[in-house]
C-alpha cells in the first residue's frame, strides 16, 4: 500500500450515511429523535469487521449527541453461550463506547413476537408447514423461476392457531412444523418467498431458560426488535437489502389498524468490511479455536479484537482505522498494512522506549574497569518530552543482537565488525578488536574497546559514528520471552478459493517463540497489555502469561523504517 494512501484525509466530507441522517433530521422525521443501535448475535467474538460497525453505529450517536443500544440479536439457542456475551460487552466498552441504558436482548421481545405471530395468522399472513427443510429448498423455486406453494398453504385461520398453540406446546419434534409468513411464492425476491419465521429447537435458552421450544427467526426478529426499542436508523450490512421488503413487510402488518408509532426504523445498508490475510467468518474462527489452531479467540494472531487487544493494538488505533476505512456502498478489500498503520501511529505518540536484546550475544568491553556500574541517562519518548528521561545500567559486559556482528562485515555494514565502530545508545562509542567462537564456530563473545570521551556531555560526546546499537547490561538484565508473529495465512484471501479449504493456507511460521530474550532491568514489573517500543526493533505487549520478573512480550508491529529512526545518542 503507498503511503499516500495511508495518509489522513483533510478535511473528510461526513459518509453517506450521516447524509441520510441530515436528511431525515431536516424533514422533521421520527420527532427529530436519532437512536442506532449494534445487535451482535452472540455465537462467537467480535472481530475487526463489528469494531467497524460499533464505529459507525455508537459514532453516529456521539455525532448526534444520541444515542446507541447494544442488543443481543439471542434467536438460537443452539449456537449461543454467556462467554460470548461478556467478552462482546468487554470488548464494546474497551473501544471506549458505552450503551443507552441496559443491555437489550431479542429474547425480551419474544411474548410480543409470539402475539404479532398470532396477529399474522388471524389476518390469513402466516400458516403452519409440515414440509421438511429438503421439501421446502425444492419447493422454493430459483431467482428467475417461481416457487410451488406448500400443500398446507391454504390451512384455516383457526387450524393454524391451533398448530402454532400446539408447537409452542412442545407437542412437535424438531423439524415436524414450522410457522412461515404467506406472501408470495412467485417474488422475484427469493426472501419474499413465504419465508419461515419460527421453528421448533428443543433446547433451553440462555435467558428465557424452558419456556419456549419455538424460536423466532432473525428474519422476523431484527426488524422489529428494532421497532420496538424505536430504532431510528437500523444501519446493517449489504447482505441485508435484500431483506428489506420483508422487515418492511412484516411491520405492515403488524402495524395495520394500529395508530401511526412515533418511530419507524429506517434501514441503511454499507459494505462490510474484508481485511486481507485472514478470515472473519465466526463460523471459521470457531474453527480455528476448536481445532487448536490458535491458543484461543484471543491469539494474538486472531482478527478478533480480542486478540488485537493481546496483541497490542489501542482502542485508538482501531477507532483510527475505522475512520480511515470509511463507509462504502461497494465491497472491497482492506490492506492489512493500514491496521498496522494506524496503531503505529497511536504507538509513536505514547509507548515508552525501551533497549530489549532478542537473540543475545556477549560483548565485553576490555578496557572498562570491573566492578564499575554507571546509571545512563536516556529519553523515554523523543516524540513526548513530558515522558521524561531515565537512568539504565551500564558495565563492563553487555548483550547485543546476535546480527549486529558480523565476523567478516560487508561494505556498508554500519554495525559491529573487527575494527569497526559504533555507538551503543545513550553510552560510549566501542570499536570491536576481537572475537570468541565455539567449536561449532559459533562467536560466543565480542571484544571492544570504549572512548571515555564519548559519554554525552564529554569532549567526543559529538563525535559521529554510522551506527547505534540497542544493549542491555549483562550484570542487570532479566530474562524473558519474546512471541513473534506473522500472518495467520500465507493467502490475501484464504476463504476465497472454490474447493480449497481456508485453513490449507495457514502460514506454518505464523508463531515464533524466543525464550532467551535480555530486558533492561526496569521491565521487571511490567504489567498485562503495557505497551513498549524496543528500541530498533517495534512495538510490543505485555502479554497476560507474564510473571513478575519473567516477562512475556508480544510483537505488535515494527517499526515502520528500523533504520532512519536511529540516529545517533
Ligand atoms: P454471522 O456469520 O454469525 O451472521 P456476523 O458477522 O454477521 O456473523 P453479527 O453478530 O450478526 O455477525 O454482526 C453484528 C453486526 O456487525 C451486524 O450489524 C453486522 O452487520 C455487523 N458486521 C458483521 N461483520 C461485519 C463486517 N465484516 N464489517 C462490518 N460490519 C460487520
Ligand atoms: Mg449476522
């Protein structure tokens, strides 16, 4: 992705939908009254493509000095569970949004939604099928062929009521009976095809517990949770346009011989948003988690949000994102690189810089006296002065990356090599005069020599080198982990393939674990989601299976340009 593309907009014209919103507002629509809502099914995590609707919806409420209900869209109780509520809550309100009053729940509404059904039966809308799901896909006909209608289509008012009394009974197996909404078998929209809108599941469910064995649809729930919690805008993905003449349906009716409500919702659709390198169905996500694939919903590799969270990412970056995605009425495809753009930004602005050695080797500096140990002044933020400065420990003996020596150094290898010289950052400038290897012929040890007069503040202190190297001090570092991650899948779009499966695409070296990482002292307490910058390296977290003294870290991103950043000091 170029950087152009990556830079903020000035001045963004207000997406399309806010114009909608000033155009109801303008016409005096709904009493003046803005309330959206975002309505999570809960059968999995929330991921990046819902923080961009949680963006949009609670948006649009902080724009409008409104407000934003979360609903529970609770219609199946097969695939739903409490876990899934409390983290989509957790993770709503770690975006930093908060909802209108209680959270709401589809399954609150189900006594109404059982007495509009029976309303819809009584005005001859809906009837009682004995076809099986099989017969009933046969039966429904194609988009440019009309559908058959059911034997039990022309079934009287009073025969139905009873069936539907009896279903909810729990007089039926599973699959005996279904209720479904009588419109119009040869609609060019397949949706309108007399569509079912209950069926009989045998399960208790998570909040209405064993009253009910009959389950609304979502189809007939969304629209009119919506109606009843006075939704003004009901602001859904594309997937939905299709369904719209049949929420709208559905409100006709119930709403016929009814005074006129002060609010009726008005559906607006946007494109959802795709991101590239992974997956975001629930369904495969599930997958990846039950099939241990990944450590849980949040491995850090998830595009949940949280695994972003784990991994490092700030409510800001992807409320950032969000902003930066926009709202389209086309599909497209977003570069994984602007999410990282964007925490990045967020990341520059505030982590803490911080000398972590990854892959250590042993440099020792010959000339230093033994037993002594200066405190280092160095900058905590050179993007915030008001994050101050602080001391690290410098000796005789300290840890550098393995690759910033080379044994026989190449033209241009501004590191550390025999007879070359560096700066080791916020200390003295070393000239390497030596080496140790094993039999294996591995270097075990570097060899150097210091300037005293390079210490800032001392005479050389200006002296230019080409390069600066990150170190710790071997007497006080503590030891850790460092996890480092890759893309999930080696494919832009692993779910995109006819006949191959997603997960044939997942990248094996995704995860790469290092146990001998050396941290600068002052990393011992470090706590869960504390963020920092390694100098030279990027950006990383404290991960939750940290322990005092042991810390775990994960890689959130690197550094834009490892390089230009580092100058001298
Ligand atoms: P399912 O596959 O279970 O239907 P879903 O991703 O549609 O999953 P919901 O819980 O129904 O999940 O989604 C809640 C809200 O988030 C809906 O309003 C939906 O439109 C929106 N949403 C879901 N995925 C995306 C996405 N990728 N981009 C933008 N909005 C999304
Ligand atoms: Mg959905």
């Amino acid at each position: 992705m170029s950087k152009e593309a990556l830079e903020p907009v000035e001045g963004e014209v207000k997406n399309f939908i806010y114009q909608e919103i000033d155009k109801d507002l303008a016409e005096g629509k709904n009493g003046k009254k803005i309330l959206t809502r975002f309505p999570p099914e809960p059968n999995g995590y929330l991921h990046i493509g819902h923080a961009k609707s949680i963006c949009l919806n609670f948006g649009i409420a902080e724009y409008y000095n409104a407000a934003c209900n979360l609903r529970f869209d609770d219609t199946n109780p097969v695939k739903e569970e409490i876990e899934y509520i409390e983290s989509i809550e957790e993770d709503v309100r770690w975006l930093g949004f908060n909802w209108q009053g209680d959270v709401k729940y589809a399954s609150d509404y189900f006594d109404q939604l059982y007495e509009w059904a029976i309303k819809l039966i009584k005005k001859g809308k809906a009837y009682v099928c004995d076809l099986t799901p099989e017969e009933i896909a046969a039966q429904k006909g194609t988009p440019t062929e009309p559908g058959k209608d059911s034997p039990y289509r022309n079934r009287s008012v009073a025969e139905n009521l009873d069936l539907f009394e009896r279903m909810k009974n729990g007089e039926f197996k599973e699959g005996e009976k279904i209720l479904r909404a009588k419109i119009d078998m040869a609609s060019p929209n397949m949706h309108m095809r007399d569509p079912i809108m209950y069926r009989i599941i045998h399960k208790p469910h998570h909040r209405t517990g064993d009253k009910w064995c009959i389950y609304p649809m979502y189809d007939y729930t969304h629209g009119q949770s919506d109606f009843i919690e006075e939704i003004t805008h009901s602001i859904c993905t594309l997937e939905f346009e299709v369904h719209r003449p049949l929420y709208n349906w559905f409100l006709d009716q119930i709403l016929e011989g009814e005074p006129v409500p002060p609010v009726r919702p008005r559906q607006i659709e946007f494109a959802r948003l795709n991101l590239n390198y992974t997956v975001m169905s629930k369904r495969k996500l599930l997958e990846l988690v039950q099939k241990g694939i990944v450590s849980g919903w949040d491995d850090p590799r998830m595009p949940t949000i949280s695994g972003l969270r784990r991994r490092g990412f700030t409510p800001e970056s992807i409320r950032l994102f969000a902003e930066k995605v926009g709202v389209a009425r086309r599909d497209n495809v977003i570069d994984v690189a602007l999410l990282e753009y964007c925490i990045r930004e967020d990341l520059n602005k505030r982590a803490m810089r911080v000398n972590a050695v990854l892959d250590p080797i042993k440099l020792i500096i010959t000339n230093y006296p033994e037993d002594q140990v200066e405190m280092m002044k160095t900058t905590n933020n050179p993007e915030d002065e008001t994050m101050g400065i602080r001391e690290v420990p410098f000796c005789r003996e300290v840890f550098i990356e393995r690759d910033d020596f080379m044994e026989e150094p190449p033209k241009k290898f501004f590191r550390l090599g025999p007879g070359l010289e560096v700066r080791l950052k916020s200390a003295y400038i070393i000239k390497c005069d030596g080496f140790k290897k094993d039999e294996q012929g591995n270097v075990t040890e570097v060899y150097c020599t210091y300037d005293p007069e390079t210490k800032s503040g001392m005479p050389q202190s200006e002296r230019k080198v080409k390069g600066t190297l990150h170190w710790v001090s071997a007497r006080h570092c503590i030891d850790g982990e460092v996890r480092l991650y890759d893309r999930l899948f080696m494919d832009e779009e692993p779910d995109g393939h006819k006949d191959v499966d997603f997960k044939e695409f997942l990248n094996p070296d995704s995860l790469k674990v290092l146990s001998h990482c050396k941290f600068e002292p002052g990393l011992a307490d470090v706590k869960p989601l504390d963020k920092f910058q390694f100098q030279r390296l990027g950006y990383f977290c404290v991960d939750s299976d940290s322990a005092p003294g042991k810390p775990v870290f994960n890689k959130t991103v690197g550094l834009k340009d490892s390089w230009s950043k580092i100058t001298s000091k």
